[in-house]
C-alpha cells in the first residue's frame, strides 16, 4: 500500500480530535468513509483535505475574566497586532468602517470599559457613551483578527479600525488606560510601544489582559526572568492552566531533538515557553510563536539564530508554508493546535508524531517516534487526570498518535501493546464526548 494512501487513516483520526466548540461555535464533524487495510508500513502522514477545523485551536476558552478588574476592562484575549499600514514604520490612522460584531470578548453589561470619573452631565455622559462605544468596537475587530483561522496578521480592515479606535483615545482620553493599552496591541507586538504597555500596567497592575502582553514582551525580548514572573501571575489566575502547562510539556517532548516547535496561539506558545523555561522540559527545542512573528524585533532574534524569513509581513498560511521550505534543515515539527488550514498546502510533507506534526521533505517512518513518545517520553497528565474542561478536549489531540499506533500494532501483531491503545483510546473518546467517532475509525481497519 502506497503511503499516501495510508496517510488516509489520519484524515479520519484529525476529524475526531474536535473540541466540539471552537470558540463558542459549533463545529461540524464530516467523517469520510474510506476503509483501509491493515497497515503493511508504518509511515504515516496526514491528508488533510477536511471541510471543518478538527483540532482544539490554542485560543479556544481563553476568555475567562479572572478578577474583578478584569470584568471592569476589556476582556482582549491576547496581543497580536498587525502591520498592515505602516508609514515610516509606524501605523497609519485612515477612517475605519463600521466594526464586525464581537465573537469572543467578554463586555460586563451596563458597566463602562475605561476609568470611571469623566461626571455626570449630559455632555460628559454622552461622552462616556462614545467611549465605551469605541471601546467596544476596538475589540470587536481585535477579536475579529484573533479567530481568523488562515492568518495571525489582522486584515487591512481590522488594522484600520484598531487604529481608529487608538486615535480616539489619545485625543478624548490620554493617558487613560485604554489609550496605552489599546495602542500597544494594535501595534503588532512592536517593543518600541513598550511604554505605552508599562504605563496601562501602572494604571491596572492586576489586570490579566495586561500581564499576557507584558508576558509576551518579555518572552520576545528573550528575558526569560522576566516573562516568567508574568507568567506565574498568568498562573496564579488561572489564565494560564496547570492542565494546558502539562499538555504543553507533552508538546515540547513530541518536538524532534534539537528541533524546532512551531507554535499558533496562547495555550500552545505560553503554555510550552513555561514548560520549557520553569519545568526544565526539553531545552533543546528551539520555539517559534506564529503569533510573534509579526514582531520585528523577534524576526531578528531567529534571523541571528540562524533563521530564514518569508519577506511578507503578513503571518498566515503561505508564510508558514515559505518558513517551513526555507527551514527544512531545522527540524521543524508544528503544534496540532494550529488550525487545520495552515497544513493543507504541505500536507504531504507532514507525519503524525506525538501532539506535533512533523516536517520532512522525504518520507518518513514515524512509527518508531510513536512508540517511543507514547511508552517512554509522554506524562499524559490531561489524559489521566484532567481537572477541567478544556483539558478533556486537549486530550483528543493524543488520538492521532494512539490510532496510528494500533494500527500499527494491529499489523505487527502486538496483541499487547493493542489493546492498551485501545483501552485509552476508548477512554478518550468518552472523555471528549468522542467515543462514537472512534469507534468508527476502529471499525475502518
């Protein structure tokens, strides 16, 4: 059997790892019907020719207000940015088109989005309306940018309406909260707008919106020290899960030696920097944000690292593509939580290996790697002990591994090891409200 047919039992195994919600919105399943026969070689690799996303994007759930300042802000779920319109380098203000409604972005009702003591007159009550309207179209179009599934540069809309919104702010309210704030996430990751991010932080110290983004800094200016004290405030509310750490630190172990973990969202990039940075997990792995790219100053912290660049200043789907073929001697492995429209145009270079795909122009026998992460490497934490939700659904992306395992072991005849994969596949498939489609795909081989 040729190995591009047997890369079809990983389309059925990356429908199952849904979480169902991606979100807040339902996703559709559409399992194929093809049936292959047990497998002869145990190279494989994923089609990815799906309809829906399948996989339990890093950003889902993010948006959990975790403190009482938290509610009285703008629940903006991340930092990414764009620079979209830049002249001279820096943004360039044009009037924005009415905002797209809101997706995610957790608004307290009746209760206003910025420091409170602008008075009560008409005037100035009109004025609060206005600004609470801005506010709130900020974030639909930074939300917007956020839930794309093709790119992590916001469109050239989404970029003028953020900076619609940040010029209001510095001429009705400078120096409030949201004239820094709103500036340094609509400015792409750009350091130089570092103040602007130190001084919301002086205005809201407890804010968790604002410790993502000093995280972030830090984490792009490669001062480990620093970004981990905003890491453990991250943890400390519970917007950074110990649950996601585990499943990150699995990630981390998945990633080939001396090799490079491409990332996408919040839970995948934060999640594996503190697994790597505190835990001690896998230091060898060279981590590369998809988020952070749009960062100058981190596209010259992996071009002194030895790093070749797409020219593009748009992160999306070709620019993983061009990363991947201008980096293929970095052993590139690429987090399952990325959304599936990222793999499509290299589908045939991509082989299941633990909770990554890994990168290789030529084939490539991943069984060995399976076996190895499953029995040996792995901690499995969300698997066995997962204490909320999410976590439940980020165990659905070990299904990838743990089918293309048993059929392998189907093939060898390691009755064992078979009904091992089998027993934990089965208990996944409950777990993440999965179990049906498992089954199914049990049934296809």
């Amino acid at each position: 059997m040729q190995i591009r047919e047997i890369m079809r039992v990983v389309l059925y195994i990356f429908m199952i790892v849904s979480s169902g919600t991606l979100f807040g919105q339902q996703v559709n399943e559409n399992l194929n019907n093809t049936t292959n026969s047990p497998a002869t070689n145990t190279n494989v690799s994923p089609t990815i020719t799906l309809e829906e996303s399948v996989v339990i994007d890093s950003t889902a759930n993010e948006m959990v207000p975790q403190t009482t300042e938290d509610l009285e802000s703008i629940q903006v779920k991340k930092a990414p940015g764009a620079k979209r319109f830049r002249f001279n380098g820096k943004s360039k203000m044009q009037d924005a088109a009415p905002a797209s409604p809101a997706k995610d972005i957790e608004v307290k009702e009746k209760e206003t989005l910025y420091d409170e003591g602008y008075g009560a007159s008409s005037v100035e009550s009109s004025k609060s309306l206005k600004m609470q309207s801005v506010s709130v179209e900020f974030s639909n179009s930074y939300s917007s940018s956020d839930l794309q599934r093709t790119s992590r540069s916001p469109s050239d809309l989404q970029q003028l309406q953020m900076d619609q919104a940040v010029n209001y702010f510095e001429v009705n309210a400078p120096g409030s909260f949201e004239s820094h704030y709103f500036k340094y996430v609509a400015g792409n990751y750009n350091t130089d707008l570092y103040p602007d991010l130190k001084a919301a932080e002086q205005l809201r110290p407890q804010n968790s919106d604002v410790h993502v983004q000093m995280a972030g800094y830090f984490m792009i200016e490669n001062d480990v020290d620093s970004a981990l004290i905003y890491m453990n405030k991250l943890k400390e509310s519970n917007r950074l899960t110990s649950d996601v750490v585990a499943y990150a630190g699995d990630i981390l172990r998945s990633a080939p030696e001396n090799g490079t973990l491409i990332t996408h969202g919040f839970d995948d990039s934060y999640g594996s920097y503190y697994a790597q940075n505190s835990d001690g997990v896998r230091s060898d792995v060279t981590l590369v944000s998809l988020d952070f790219l749009q960062s100058d100053t981190y596209q010259e912290e992996l071009e002194a690292k030895g790093f070749e660049l797409p020219k593009s200043d748009v992160v999306d789907v070709d620019y993983l593509t061009e990363f991947c073929v201008l980096n293929v001697d970095k052993n590139l492995s690429i987090s399952m939580t990325t959304p599936k429209e990222y793999f499509q145009a290299i589908q045939d270079k991509l082989y299941v290996a633990g909770l990554v795909f890994e990168y290789h122009e030529d084939d490539f026998n991943n069984f060995q790697r399976n076996d190895f992460l499953w029995n040996n490497s792995m901690k499995k934490t969300v698997i066995t002990h997962p204490t909320d939700e999410k976590a439940k659904q980020l165990s659905a992306n070990y299904l990838p591994m743990l089918l293309h395992l048993r059929r392998a072991y189907r093939a060898t005849g390691d009755n064992e090891k078979l009904n091992e994969v089998d027993e934990v596949s089965d208990h996944i498939g409950v777990q993440c409200r999965k179990y049906e489609q498992v089954q199914k795909v049990k049934s296809s081989y």
